[in-house]
C-alpha cells in the first residue's frame, strides 16, 4: 500500500488552511497513495491567540471538512480538526474520509495536560476507544498526538486486528521532544510489531519530522522540519514476518482487558 504523509504550518485561516490541504491531497494522490495522513489541529491556529482554536472550530458539517470530502474519492483520508462540545470546550477529533464519505470518527482521549501546557482547558475528552478499519487488506487503526505516550492503547489496537497505526499530531519543540516523539513511535511500532505513521504540523510551534517505522522499529522515511509530503510503501508481508520472528503478541504474559473499537460509520 502507497501512503503519504503531509506536513505543514497551520495559519490563523481556515479557508488557507483547506487549499494547502487540498494541494497536498493532490500531489499525494499523484505519487500513487492510497492513505494520506494530514496532521492534528489542521483547521485554524494563531500563536498569539491560543483560545483561537476554540473561536474557529467548526462543526462536521461546516465548510472546512465539507470541503475536504470531494478530495477523499479513491482514498483514505485521515486528519484532526476541532469540533464545538456545545458546552464551551471542543472536541479534538479524528476525521477518516474515504470515496467522498466521512467514514468514522475518534475524539481524543487523552489530553496534553503536562509540560506547562492544559489542553482540558479548551478540550472535552471523547470516551470511546478509537476504530480499526480496512484499507486494501491491511487493518488500520489510529492515535492522536499525545495517545502515543500511552502503550496499553497501542497494544488494545494491535490486539484488535491493526497492521497500521496512523497518528496525527501537532508535537510542541522543546528540551528532547523531538528524541521523545522518535521514541515513542518507533516503540509503539516494535512493541506492536506493526507499521507507524506519525504525521506532524511543522512551522515555529510544532516539529513536523512526520515519520514511517516498519514492524520491526526501523524508520523507513522521514521529513525534517519543513512543509512537504513523506511517501512510502506498506507491504503486508512484512508484519507477517515481523509477529513469526519476533511474536510479542503471542509471548506476552498478562492479558489485556476485552475492548472493543468504536465503529466506523460505513
């Protein structure tokens, strides 16, 4: 499977926002991919203004995701955008569009309420564990951001079924969090044995450094700091082999609780 993985500086306009959007859609739809992954927080942020986001977020029907939709028709598409709580906060949500549909939704669980940031104060938690869905023979499921500091959801994805784990995120510089970022997916990929894409806002804020890990915990592409796109290639043969030579989901000792995702609105 062709996938990509888009980067970029996230403007105060959403309507700037949606045409970068859709010009990385297009040219990843041009190099071949099945699965784009754009990153968390893409519809409006302003640097000077944090309660921004919280004036700009839109409704699943507004004009932003709307105006995604029609770039979805022959692939999967994933992204975060805010979403009103109706009761003065927003949800941090997960939008998976395929063929011109909104497929499934996921709001964040866990909130970035450490290293002097809280995003409780603008985020309402989601509290259904996210979807693991099919794309050309691989199970996918996903992570926003901060989750990936949490193996247990992780590991309750790869025991559903999941060959792939898509993280968008929108990951803060700062003293070692780009080795932290590094770490932490590479290790949700080898723990797992399982292809992660973690794809990440860049600019003055955020890192960027969107990165592909096999199954085995070798990155296999990766962007530095500046707007673009990272292509690769997933083949499902390859977490076959992975699980037969190194079978951590077999070997494991303690049990983790009987979850079940949340369901993809196919």
């Amino acid at each position: 499977m062709r996938v990509a993985l888009g980067q970029f500086a996230v403007s105060p306009s959403w309507e700037d926002n949606l045409a970068l959007c859709l010009a990385q859609i297009a040219e990843a739809k041009a190099g071949g991919a099945r699965l784009v992954v754009l990153p968390e927080g893409i519809l409006a942020r302003d640097l000077s203004d944090p309660d921004h986001v919280l004036r700009t977020a839109q409704p699943l029907d507004g004009p932003f995701v709307s105006g995604l939709l029609p770039a979805s028709e022959g692939i999967m598409l994933v992204f975060c955008v805010n979403v009103p709580d109706g009761a003065g906060r927003f949800h941090n949500t997960l939008v998976v569009m395929q063929d011109g549909l909104c497929v499934a939704l996921y709001q964040k669980l866990h909130l970035y309420d450490a290293f002097a940031m809280q995003e409780s104060r603008l985020i309402a938690p989601g509290h259904e564990l996210p979807p693991v869905l099919m794309l050309d023979g691989m199970k996918i499921g996903f992570m926003t951001c901060y989750d990936v500091r949490f193996p247990e959801m992780a590991r309750y994805l790869a025991l559903a079924g999941a060959d792939i784990i898509v993280v968008p995120a929108a990951w803060l510089r700062g003293p070692a969090k780009e080795r932290h970022w590094e770490i932490m997916l590479t290790a949700r990929a080898l723990e797992n044995t399982c292809f992660v894409l973690g794809a990440g806002e860049c600019g003055p804020q955020n890192i960027g450094n969107s990165m592909i890990i096999d199954p085995l915990g070798v990155v296999i592409a990766a962007r530095g700091a500046t707007p673009g796109l990272v292509f690769g290639t997933l083949d499902p043969a390859s977490v076959q082999k992975a699980r037969q030579a190194l079978p951590v989901l077999q070997n494991r000792r303690f049990a983790a609780p009987v979850l079940s995702p949340s369901p993809g609105k196919t």
